[in-house]
C-alpha cells in the first residue's frame, strides 16, 4: 500500500495548504508563498530559476531586495513542509515534498478520461482572487493558466452534460451548465448545455424563459453569437413557434409596448378566475419592451379593484442560489391573512425554506429534510396548501417576474404549482 503523501495543496477556488488530514498548514491569509508554491508545482520537473522567481513575484522591487524577499519566502515553506523540501541546486530551486494537489488531480483524471472525477476536482478557478505588490508577472501567467484549465473544465462540462442528455438525465444536465454559467454567465457552451437540457425537460416556460434571456444578452452587450449557439437558437426558437399554443392562457408575445391588448387579456383571465377557473399567463418579450410595466400597471389596478395580488420579482444572482425565489414567493404569500390556515407539517417545510415566516407560523418546529426525492414532493405539498389557503377567501392574483432568473429548485417547483 503506497504512503499518503503528507501534504496537498489547494488552487482551485482557493489557495491553501493542507496536512494529510485537510487542515491548513499556513495560514490563509500568507498568500504569496502560497502562490509561488503553486508556480513551483505547476513548473516543468517542478525547478525554477531563482531570478525567475524573483521576477514574478517582486517585479517592482530592485534585485537585491528581490532576492532577500525570495529567501523569507522559501524559509517559510521549508518550515512548514520540511528543509527538504524545497532544495537549491545552483541558480535553480526544485520542490522535492511529497506534494498533491488538486490541479494535477483534474489534468490527471482528464487524461484517463474520467470526467466525473475531474470535475469533483475542479471547484473555481485557478489561484482565484491573488493579487500582491510586484506579481504583475505571475498574475499574466496565472491568468493564462486559470483560461486554459478553464477552458478544459467547460469542455469536461459539455461531455458529461452530452452523455446525461443522450441517457435522457435533464436535471443532471441543467445542474452542469449552472456550474459553467455561475462563474462565467457569458459562457456559450453553457447556455447552449441549458437550453438542450431544458429542451429535453419538456419545461416550455423555462425553455423560452432562456431563450429570451439569450437574445437580451446578445442585444445588450453587443455580442456576436458563436454559429453554433445561433443555429441552436433559431432551431428552437421553430420548434416553439410550430407547437406553441397561441392563446393568451399560456404565452404573449410580441410588442408590449402597445399594452392595451395584453392588459385586457389579462383582465379577461383574471373575471375568469373570479369564477373558480384557474389560468396561467405567460408574458415572453425582449428587455426594454415593457413587461414588468404591464405587471406593474395590471397590479395597480387590480388593488383599486380590492383584488388580492402578490407581486414577486427576481434578481441575477438569485439564478444560482437555490430555493431562493421560492422563498421570496413563500414570505410574500405568508403575509396574506388566510395563510396562517395551512397545516402545521406544511408551516415547518416552508420555515426551513423560508426562515422569515416563522413569524407568521410561530408554533412550527423547523423541519428536518429527508433525500432530495421526498424533498422536493414534501415542498410540493407545502406550496399547494399554502396556495390553497392563501385563496381560500377569494381568488389570488400571482405575478412572478424575471423568470430568467429564477434558480433551478424553484423553476421546478413554481412550474408545478402554476401547471
């Protein structure tokens, strides 16, 4: 059996030092001998110059000061990982400690084609966040480094995402592009990885929700489209057009600048409801042509009518903090008065969402989650008897805007409350 080596280091999403047993051998915040370590690693044969080194990491400093910064430096490292550890041989230093780290690990499992165990490795990106007095050399190199195994990241995330949606596995595919786009929502490997999965999950509303989120992206920053994420696109965008059901119960599209035919489509829906009978409505347009004017101003007159209406918005970074719309919905719907009619199971499910409501539901204990499966159902259940209470003295008038920027959790669970 082959001896652990005793210390890894850490470069991918954070910089740091550990022991055999993950605990941190230096200090977080000592980070340029950090970051000379992962240079040294990452070297062919792990050797480097001594003046190349001086030259990375203290370019502003003269040569002699270099040098003497250089030498408490490499004190430092041998102190923590051994006088071995790092030996001098001439002009040149090589890193000789029984040493892994999580960079390798990645390229490692890369090579064999491994690509779940790759991807379990690569947790951010490289030497993320290092900036100090003097390193403007080796933050040009790092930042070439970061792009590279980036770049083989996304390529890592494209492959396995292909293989989930060839085995019909959409959640899993939708939760690899989301790992792409937290970091880099520019990504259009990722979007294109998004919306096949959405595709795949038979989720119209997602699925033109992203569609549209794309456009407005392109528009706005003036980008170009690579041709396969254009070809991707209109293919779907045919698709849509060819099956979607053009009445107003599920989809506007168009100019909402001209409001007048969406808001008396809205207002014939919500008579409608007045009458027991349901209806979901949804708004699909550009940025800039109005739909949150048209939720606004429906709103508004709604209320003058003394009807029952919650407004719900989302912001970007909610799109990959989970659950976190769906707690937003929860605590604006807790405040209606007929809420406090759900069941005390349904109280504890939506207090572990949605901590602000226990207020409302003071006697509920917080609720222990079981596997992801019963979870989701037990949220299922919950949201439905807190809709079913909260319409219990009259209908409810439901506007949730920017769904492109909803999280996956609650995209699933709000698309089934609606639907």
């Amino acid at each position: 059996m082959s001896a652990v080596p005793p210390f890894h280091l850490v470069t991918l999403g954070h910089l740091a030092l550990q022991d055999a047993e993950g605990h941190d051998v230096l200090p977080p915040d000592v980070a340029k001998p950090l970051a000379l370590l992962a240079f040294l690693v990452a070297a062919p044969g792990r050797r480097c110059s001594r003046e190349r080194l001086v030259d990375l990491f203290w370019g502003d400093s003269a040569l002699e000061q270099g040098r003497s910064s250089l030498r408490q430096v490499l004190y430092r490292l041998r102190e923590a990982l051994g006088d071995a550890a790092i030996r001098s041989e001439g002009t040149e230093l090589q890193l000789c400690a029984g040493l892994t780290t999580d960079r390798d690990s990645f390229l490692s499992a890369l090579d064999r084609g491994d690509l779940d165990t790759a991807l379990a490795h690569y947790r951010g990106a490289y030497v993320a966040d290092f900036v100090s007095r003097g390193t403007s050399q080796f933050e040009h190199w790092r930042d070439q480094e970061q792009d590279r195994l980036h770049d083989l990241f996304t390529n890592a995330i494209d492959a396995a995402g292909q293989r989930a949606l060839e085995a019909g596995r959409a959640s899993e595919a939708a939760a690899l592009a989301q790992r792409v786009l937290q970091d880099h929502p520019l990504d259009e490997r990722g979007w294109r990885l998004r919306l096949q999965a959405e595709q795949l999950s038979g989720s119209r509303i997602h699925l033109a929700a992203s569609i549209a989120e794309l456009r407005r992206i392109f528009a706005t920053e003036g980008w170009e489209p690579q041709l396969r994420t254009l070809q991707l696109l209109e293919a779907l965008e045919r698709n849509r057009g060819a099956h979607a059901d053009r009445s107003a119960a599920e989809a506007l599209d168009g100019d909402l600048i001209g409001r007048g035919t969406v808001m008396a489509a809205l207002y014939q829906h919500w008579r409608h409801s007045n009458k027991r009978s349901g209806a979901h409505l949804h708004i699909v347009g550009g940025a800039g042509l109005g739909k949150s004017r048209v939720m606004d101003d429906f709103a508004v007159r709604l209320r003058s009518e003394r009807g029952q209406v919650v407004r719900v918005g989302a912001y970007p970074r909610q799109r990959f903090v989970p659950d976190s719309m769906l707690a937003s919905v929860i605590a604006a719907l807790a405040e209606l008065p007929a809420a406090k009619g759900i069941s005390a199971e349904s109280a504890r499910i939506l207090i572990e969402l949605q901590p602000t409501v226990s207020s409302r539901f003071s006697a509920a204990a917080p609720h222990q989650s079981g596997d992801g499966h019963s979870r989701a159902a037990a949220v299922g259940e919950a949201m439905r008897d807190l809709l079913e209470a909260a319409t219990e003295d009259g209908p409810l008038c439901l506007l949730l805007d920017d769904a492109h920027w909803w999280d996956d959790d609650s995209r699933h669970q709000l698309e089934a409350a609606i639907e």
